[in-house]
C-alpha cells in the first residue's frame, strides 16, 4: 500500500444554504493538512455531516471553495474525485445482499481490476482491519456482529487506496466497549496507512482520542476553536468550548498527557509493592495505576528498566507544567 497517498484539504469561505433557508454551514475556513487525523466535533445539528458531503460532493457548497492539493474539487469529474476519497458512515451502509468479500470489492470491481488483483486487494484489506477472509470473506452482513461490519465497511472504504478518508459518526452505532476496541485499532491502521482522515463525532472524548487536531464546531458550523487536543483542553477558546468539553477537562487531558520521564523520583525500597505504569502510557495511566496501589506512588517502566516512581503530587504538578507550556 501507498504510505504517501495522503492529500492536503483547504476550505475557504465554504457556507450551505439548504432548500428552505436552513443555513447549516455560514462561512468555515478549515486547512485539514495530508496525512493528518482531523476530528470535527459539534453538537447535534452544527453541520458536521454537511461538511463532510461538501467535500465529497455529496452536495454543492452555495459558496466558497473546497480544494484538495490545491485544485478545486469542483471541476474535478465527481467520479475521479470520488475515486480520491473513501467515505464511511455510521450505519456502514453495507450492501445487505452482497457478501463481505463482494462488498469490500465494490469500488475495484467498478474500476474494472481484473479478478486476480480484486481478490488479493479484498484478503489484504481484510486482513489490515483484522478479519479472516476465509472465514468472514463468505458471509453477509447480517451474519456480523456490529464491529465487524464496522471493519468491513473501512475496508471497502480504502479499497482503491484513496488519498482521503471521510468518516461520520463512524464508531456510533456500536457498544462503549467495542467502540474503545475499534477507536485503538483504527488509530493502528492510521499508522500504516496514512491517509488524511477527517472524522465526524458528537462524542468529545472519542474526538480527544483520535485526533491530531480537533475542529469545535457550533450551530451555523461555526469554527470556535481549531488546535491539537491537549490546547484545546488546556486552554478553551471561548465559554462555548469550554462547556462542551465540559467540567472535567483536567481529568481529559492527562489522559493526552505523556510521562516526562525528567519529573520521575527514584525509585526506592518501598516500590517493591507499588503500581507500574509503561513509559509510553500518559498521566491518566499513571494515576489510574496509583489510586490501585496502596503504597502512594507508581512506578514508571521502560522494558526491563524501572524509570522512576511518581506520587499524587508528581503528577498534578506535571499536569500543571503542561498547562504553562500548552
Ligand atoms: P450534524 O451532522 O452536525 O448533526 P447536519 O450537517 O446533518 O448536522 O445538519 C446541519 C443543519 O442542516 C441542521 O439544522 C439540519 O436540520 C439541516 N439539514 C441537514 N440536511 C438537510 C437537508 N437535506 N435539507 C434541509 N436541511 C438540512
Ligand atoms: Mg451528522
């Protein structure tokens, strides 16, 4: 697979006005660079999936521009661009009488890939979102279980290797704990593929999670704060913001926060019994793994090396720091 096929998104003074005069997008200038995870957040009814049809066009802007690598996605032919850009939705809109394997192979087939290619594209896509093609590639999607239709409808998603992927509400439809289980997965394909993504949710923690960048939409799709997931935490734009991400936005953002391995103490006699934590877990694994101990503090490892201890303290303090920096 392409690990370069990502593109640069720009769009600028981009309002809908629907039929009616509903306004759902008044003015959004939003740059979502290639290869990025951009995440555009917003209550029910901001605009969130005008935006996304925009950029597919899906529908028409009534003005401004959409570009994508600077050309203007409106004179591109709706199919090559369609061709540019995955799109998943959260019902997966998977085709109920066509198997996974046929429903993965929608866009090449389209293309006209010869057979051989279509079925060595399906088993490796399938492979990438962890099903087996021997074992799920026959069956129907009734014959899934909700998360993995969800794999199965990225997979087709990606199957012509498009440069973007557009995805709304996309892990919505299942269980808190199989939403976790996918959100982790996909943040692991992203690594392998990519691709610039910009994702639709309602839910700010899933939003906090995935994103490089967040975009904070309100009613009009107005823009109220665009920035990396630790400064929107850190420091909310605007009352709005600050509601929607709501009172225990301390509590989130240690949960974006690293380990400073510069803030450990030593590790002493008494840590024996005390917590561990990874070094690549963040402050909200540190102190999640301290409150289960008794002993006060946790203990920080790296492999076979045991990097340091933290107390309570430690880590507010470290939260603190990240504040003033942010
Ligand atoms: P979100 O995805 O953030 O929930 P939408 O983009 O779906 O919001 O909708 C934004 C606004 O536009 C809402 O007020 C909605 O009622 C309105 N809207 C969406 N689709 C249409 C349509 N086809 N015709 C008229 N109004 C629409
Ligand atoms: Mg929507």
């Amino acid at each position: 697979m392409d690990a370069t096929a990502a593109a640069d998104i720009e769009l600028s003074g981009v309002r809908k006005e629907y039929a009616g005069g509903s306004v759902a997008v008044s003015h959004l200038d939003l740059h979502v660079p290639a290869g990025s995870l951009t995440v555009l957040v917003g209550p029910s009814g901001c605009g969130k999936s005008t935006v996304l049809r925009m950029v597919n066009r899906l529908i028409a802007p009534t003005a401004g521009n959409i570009l994508l690598d600077g050309q203007d996605t409106s004179r591109i032919d709706k199919v090559a661009l369609r061709r540019k850009i995955g799109y998943v939705i959260q019902h997966v809109g998977l085709f109920p009488h066509q198997t996974v394997s046929q429903n993965v192979a929608t866009v090449p087939k389209l293309l006209g890939w010869s057979k051989p290619r279509i079925a060595a594209r399906v088993e490796e896509l399938l492979d990438l979102v962890g099903l087996d093609s021997g074992m799920h590639g026959r069956r129907y999607p009734h014959q899934l279980s909700g998360g993995q239709r969800q794999r199965v409808g990225v997979a087709r998603a990606l199957a012509a290797d498009p440069v973007v992927l557009l995805m709304d509400e996309p892990f919505s439809a299942v269980d808190p704990i199989v939403r976790h289980r996918l959100q982790g997965e996909f943040l692991r394909l992203q690594e392998t593929v990519r691709k610039t993504i910009l994702l639709v949710t309602h839910d700010v923690d899933e939003a906090v999670r995935l994103g490089d960048r967040i975009a904070l939409l309100s009613e009009g799709g107005k823009l109220e704060q665009y920035a990396p997931p630790a400064e929107l935490l850190a420091r909310p734009a605007s009352a709005f913001v600050a509601e929607f991400i709501g009172t225990d936005r301390g509590i989130k953002r240690l949960s974006v926060t690293d380990i400073d391995p510069a803030v450990l103490r030593p590790v002493g006699e008494a840590d024996r019994d005390s917590p561990e934590v990874s070094a690549a877990g963040t402050l909200y694994d540190a102190l999640a793994a301290l409150l289960e101990g008794g002993t006060g503090h946790v203990v920080v490892r790296s492999g076979e090396n045991l990097l340091g201890a933290m107390t309570a303290d430690d880590v507010y303090r470290a939260a603190q720091a990240e504040v003033a920096a942010a």
